[in-house]
C-alpha cells in the first residue's frame, strides 16, 4: 500500500518478525491499488459486477462503508479517480505501479451504502461506477490485524506500526506500556507529544504526508468530498490529526474526518467516544481535547 511498517515483539515465539512480515505482504498483495491482481483492483474494474474476495477483503470492504456512513460522508474511500486525476495514480515508493480504473466511468453512480457484502460466500458487489481507495484505513486495518494475530501466536505484546498507525496490545517494553512520539508536521526531528499507551490504537492523518507538484500547484492527499479538490489549508484550518481510540483502524477514521470536518465538529464527534485527539492548525497552534492528557507521559 506504499508505506514502511515497523513492528515490535514482545515475548517473541521466534518468527514473530518473520510472521509480521509475510502477513503484511498478503495484506498489501489483497488490498494495494497499484497491484493490478490485488482484490481492490479488481473491484475497481469490476462495473458492477460481483466479484470473489479474500475474507480479509470482506473485512476491509465493511470498515470502508460503515466508515462513510459513521462519519456522514466526511470519509470517503470513494475518491480514487479524483486523486488518479489531480497527480496522484502511482506508487510514491514504485513509480513503475500505478492505479487502474475502467475507462469512462459514469457521472451518476449508486451511493456506498449499495455495496454488497455476502461473508458466507466471500463476495462483494461494488456499485456501478464507484472505486475504493483503503487509503490510511487499510493501513490501520492491517496493524490491528496483525498485532491481534502476534498476541494469538504467543506474544505478550505486540506494536505493529504501518505508515504512521499503530495498534499496541499486551505488555509494553517499557514498565509494560508503549511509548509513542506524536511527531510536528511542520518538522520531524520536533516532538509535539508523547504518550504511553497500554493497549489501544494511535493514528495521526495530516495534509503534509503526502505531496506532489503539478502544473497548478502543490497537492496533497486528503480531499474534501464537497470538492473534489485536497482541503484548503487556511491559517486556521487542521494540518494534522493524532486520534488516540481502542482501534488503529476506528483512530483513523477519525483522524480523516476531524481533518475533513474541521476541527470544531471533529473534535465534539470524538469526544463523544472518549477518544483522545490532538489538532495541529496551520498556524502552529497545537489543540487536544479533554481526553487527550490521560495518554501524555
């Protein structure tokens, strides 16, 4: 899915490394949309058709509804042709991997919520003309999958870390919790927050992860779905999103749609789950919420 992984063992059986490794390259071989035989690229040019998936693809497909529809529409895992067409269809670690879309996709489509999901047969029906990007909740997905799976394998503790979202689980290193630096997303040699958590999810979604120049401009990859264009970055608006949640791939979510929503109605979404969060503004003013002290070391 283009990013690096970093994983931490605690207690190892002896291939807990090794495991990590292989699972979260079948992960990305199912779920990457620069692999043309990858699940989600398939659904992608499947038109509408139902199309057999690896049950960890029915997984992922689920999250990304009931993501869409939690968040009410603020994550939207649907915007793969707009990003394919503001610069972004290839691989920033492979260049030579690039999106695939079906020609002429049509301008009227059935919403998300008319995905089907059968997990007794393990198939999906995309609707027409709609596309999936897993985006950060893939790589969210991936580090609780495969955290939870270390822990079934018989380590005491596991941090599985994918592209910036990581989920702890069991005893930590240091006195049994997991130390984690929240980096600045002006400069990341700077430190913003540190935190030590037991057990639990951390996922920080930002403007300045990923950027590309163009003809008209710098880009970035978070897009607002009232637009269709990457989210202005006014003085006052979010850069930066750090949720702290029960789950990396529920962390992310919230991330992206605090950074989407904005920080007033993100922030009260949040809070309502008791999750702690932490909003960078453009300016440099650093806001956490009510919950965000009970994580800081």
């Amino acid at each position: 899915m283009g990013n690096t992984a970093e994983v931490t063992v605690v207690g190892d059986t002896g291939d807990g490394g090794d495991f990590a490794q292989r699972r979260l390259t079948v992960l990305e071989h199912l779920w990457s949309r620069f692999i043309p035989t990858s699940d989600i690229s398939r659904l992608n040019m499947s038109r509408g058709e139902p199309i057999s998936v690896h049950p960890d693809t029915i997984t992922l497909v689920k999250y990304l509804v009931s993501a869409h529809a939690f968040s009410n529409g603020y994550f939207d895992p649907t915007l793969l042709p707009t990003l394919v067409d503001l610069g972004y269809g290839a691989s920033r670690s492979d260049a030579s991997k690039s999106s695939i879309l079906p020609a002429n996709l049509p301008s009227l489509t059935e919403p998300l919520s008319r995905t089907l999901v059968d997990d007794i047969s393990n198939v999906v029906r995309l609707p027409v003309g709609l596309t999936f990007d897993p985006g950060g909740l893939g790589k969210g997905l991936a580090a609780d999958i495969v955290a939870l799976e270390l822990i079934r394998r018989g380590a005491i503790g596991a941090c599985v870390n994918v592209g910036g979202d990581l989920r702890c689980v069991g005893d930590g290193p240091n006195d049994g919790v997991w130390d984690i630096d929240i980096e600045s997303p002006f400069d990341a040699s700077i430190t913003i927050a540190e935190l030590a958590v037991c057990n639990g999810g951390v996922a920080t979604s930002s403007t300045r992860a990923k950027r590309w120049s163009t003809r008209r401009g710098q880009f970035h990859h978070v897009i607002s779905p009232a637009t269709n264009e990457p989210l202005i970055e006014s003085e006052n608006a979010p850069v930066q999103v750090t949720v702290i949640g029960a789950e990396a791939v529920w962390s992310e979510i919230l991330a992206t749609t605090i950074l989407v929503a904005g920080a007033s109605e993100g922030v009260s979404l949040a809070s309502q789950s008791q999750l702690g969060v932490l909003v960078v503004l453009n300016n440099g003013e650093v806001i956490p919420n009510s919950h965000w002290s009970e994580f800081q070391r």
